[in-house]
C-alpha cells in the first residue's frame, strides 16, 4: 500500500499523484470518466483536482462539467468520505474573480455541482491583484468556518501577494493557505523555483505541481517526426524544438531505461523528489494512460537521477 503523503500544516493525508480533472467533460466523456476515476482509486489514489471552470472553454460548454462528472462519480460510489476533493474559484465564466461576494457564490455553486457538503482544498485559481488580500482571506474564512471548505490554498500568485496574505491570516488569527499550485516541471523551474519555492518552504506550504508533464511533453511521445492525436500537441511540440526540452528528452530517456519505467514515471517521480512538493497533478484521459502516472507512487530515483535530470534541465 503507498504511503500518504501530509498535505503541509493540514490535516490531510494524499497520494502522491493528484489526478487532474480538467480532462473529464472535456477529452473524456462521463463513462471514460467514470473508468479512470475507478482504476485511479482502485490503485490507492485519494486526491482529485478539478476548477469550478473546467472545461469552459469547450464549444457548448458552460463551465463546471468536470465538478459535475465528479459529483455523479462520488454519488454513484458513495466514496466522498475516502477521496480529497480539491477545485478552485476565480475562472468560472459565471463567477469570476476573488471579490468576497463571488468567492461565497462561486463556492456554494462548486458544492451543488459535486454534490458534497464540503471541500477539502479550495484553491484561488488566479490570483486578481487589484482585491484586496484582507477581502479574499476575509471570504475564504468565512466559508471555513461554515465547513464548507476545510483547507484553503492558492495558485496562479506572485510571492509578494502570497506573503502578504499568510502575513494576514497569521496576525488576524483566519483561515491560512497551506498548500500552492505552481506551474511546475522539468522545462518549466523558473516557474516556481526561486522567490515563491523559498517562501512556500519557509511558511510550511505544501506545493501540488500542475502541468506536471508539460501538456504531454514529458511523456516522451513527442518525437521528431511523430504526429501525436491531442488537442495539446501544439504546446507539447513546441519544446521538441528547444535545447533544454532535447536535453531533458535525453535524459530522461536515460533515467528510464535504467529503472525500467515509463519516461512519464521518471518526469513525475523528479517533481515529487523536490523540495516543498506533496504531489504533482497528471491527468489521464483514458484508463490506458494511468499506470504510466500512478508509477510515481512506487518509484524513487537515484541521487544521481534526480541530479542528472535535475543538469539537463537548466534553463
């Protein structure tokens, strides 16, 4: 059995891969969902993310269709007590922005979607600077001690408003972020290493990667010369003609030959070796592309590994 991993200073306890949702109601529809949530439970997994505003920006689509498809998973399963739902507030086209008044809207919305009187982890999705930190930490405890919302975390934010906002919850006693969602993988460091990794370690944040594998790069199955079925191949592709993204590539070739993993397992187990991260989120849209994602929980690289990716990924 995998072990859990601490969320930060909370009291939740996750797998070491958070299973994305941005795919289900989008790439994956409700009996594809329905398969994937299945097998990633079935494999021990406890830690589902998804936003208010997944997937709007399909044609049709109106936001809240992955909230949905996952409510009527955790109805149809009767396992809301066993899963960590984390989803997000500030995209929804109905609902957008961190004003006091949408936030509460925005969040009693999520709830009805999912089916659930609560939220384990309510994330800010992108950070709106023009409202006050005091305004959004305000609305964001006042839901937590509603209990509709049991941790609260931030994503999308520069260092500065992240401090100033622990620095609020700490002086006013409120609710505290504890965990971040950073823009985070072996082509993208500069994202979130630096300033705000230093802060998220210093406070005692947990740090939860999205875009874990690049919109698929780190997978390995964008190659020169192949053509890949995906509506994310275009941002995959485009690091196949960087040196860094080659390097990395190689490396990461390298690394997985020696484990006798998928290169996916090997990009993932490097995040999750790193300072600060709880679990880097991957999202599959078929029951196929899951074994590759779930590896990370059984696979600990090399010091050496972890090095070497670590060299061939420098900016």
């Amino acid at each position: 059995m995998t072990s859990l991993r601490k969320l930060g200073s909370s009291d939740l306890e996750v797998f070491p891969l958070a299973l994305g949702g941005n795919v289900f109601g989008w790439t994956a529809d409700q009996d594809t969902s329905f398969a994937v949530l299945d097998a990633y439970t079935a494999a021990g997994g406890n830690f589902l993310d998804t936003a208010d505003s997944y997937s709007a920006w399909v044609e049709g689509n109106s936001g809240g269709e992955s909230e949905t498809l996952i409510g009527k998973w955790l109805a149809a399963r009767g396992n809301r007590a066993d899963v960590v739902l984390a989803t997000k507030v500030s995209q929804h086209p109905d609902y957008p922005g961190l004003s006091a008044a949408n936030i509460r809207a925005a969040a009693d919305a999520s709830l009805r979607r999912l089916g659930t009187d609560h939220i384990d982890l309510y994330y800010t999705h992108f950070d709106q600077p023009e409202v006050p930190v005091e305004e959004i930490i305000g609305a964001l405890d006042e839901l937590v001690r509603a209990g509709k919302v049991r941790h609260i975390a931030a994503s999308n934010i520069s260092a500065e408003r992240l401090a100033a906002s622990l620095e609020f919850s700490d002086r006013e006693g409120l609710a505290r972020y504890v965990a971040l969602q950073p823009h985070y993988n072996l082509v993208s460091r500069e994202t979130y290493e630096g300033e705000l990794r230093d802060l998220v370690e210093q406070a005692g944040l947990a740090a939860v990667p999205y875009y874990a594998l690049a919109s698929g790069f780190l997978t390995g199955k964008y190659r020169p010369g192949a053509t890949v079925d995906s509506p994310r191949a275009g941002g995959a592709a485009q690091h196949l003609e960087s040196e860094r993204g080659q390097r990395v590539l190689a490396a990461l070739d390298e690394v997985a030959e020696a484990q006798d993993a998928p290169v996916a397992t090997v990009a993932l187990a490097w995040l999750a070796a790193q300072p600060t991260v709880a679990a880097p989120i991957a999202s599959a849209r078929t029951v196929a592309q899951l074994p590759a994602l779930l590896g990370v929980a059984e696979l600990t690289l090399t010091e050496a590994e972890v090095t070497r990716l670590t060299q061939a990924s420098a900016a």
